[in-house]
C-alpha cells in the first residue's frame, strides 16, 4: 500500500510503479505482515512477472526486499469482510482503511469491481498513473 502527502494508497499487484516515482511523489509503500507480503509475493512470483523482472534485470525476492525496505509495516486491528467472491482481498481493503488512505491501486477484478469502500477509492494502475500521478 502507498500513500501520498495527501494520502492516496497503493497496494495489490500494480507493483510495477516504479520505486523511483514513489520517491518523486513522496508516495509512501503500507504492507500489514504477513497479510499482504505474502499475497504480494505470490502475484509477483506470476509467470507474467518473473519475466518482466527478468527483463530489467531484477528478481522477485529483489522487488519484495526493496519494498519492505519502503514499506510501513500498518496494524489491521479491525478486519472488514467486503469481498465474498475472494475474501483474500478483504486484507486489502483493511490495510487501506487501516492506513487511512484515499485509494488503493490493484489489477484485481473483485477489487476493481466495488470501485471503492468506506471512503477508499480503488483504482487500476492505468487509472492512478492518469488520475494520481500524470495530473
């Protein structure tokens, strides 16, 4: 999860926002352990994404360390239950309100398809790039 100066968050698999453009934009990374680590780790352990790291010369346990490095560990105390169709994605949601941010960024559909909650806008990574970060 990232968050701005004015607290726009990022989290789920839209991790190819690059380290560099957090740090420009002062977006701050929030992960809840090992909650979302762990999810993270499985969707860039993806085929789709062990290329591309390839491809820049990085590696999957080379992105997650660069990002706990970023992260700021955030305490769930309270657990929302949004998502009946895949309740993994309930810890996203609750890390977002738990960070108290203003959106969350993510390719997953289920998340994508609520559009937001208690007052979390939630955004594809084309979406934030355009709304968030291009303006």
């Amino acid at each position: 999860m990232i968050r701005t100066r004015s607290s726009p968050a990022f989290c789920g698999s839209a991790i190819h926002v690059r380290f560099s453009t957090w740090q420009k934009k002062a977006l701050s990374p929030f992960a809840p352990r090992p909650d979302l680590l762990n999810e993270l780790e499985k969707v860039l352990a993806r085929p789709k994404f062990t290329g591309r790291f390839a491809a820049v010369g990085t590696s999957v346990e080379e992105v997650l360390d660069r990002f706990i490095e970023l992260a700021e560990v955030v305490e769930v105390l309270e657990k929302v239950t949004v998502v009946t169709a895949d309740p993994d994605d309930d810890a996203v949601i609750s890390c977002a309100l738990a960070a108290g941010a203003d959106c969350i960024v993510s390719g997953d559909a289920h998340l994508l398809d609520l559009k937001s909650y208690g007052g979390v806008e939630i955004l594809s990574a084309a979406q934030f790039l355009d709304e968030k970060i291009n303006q």
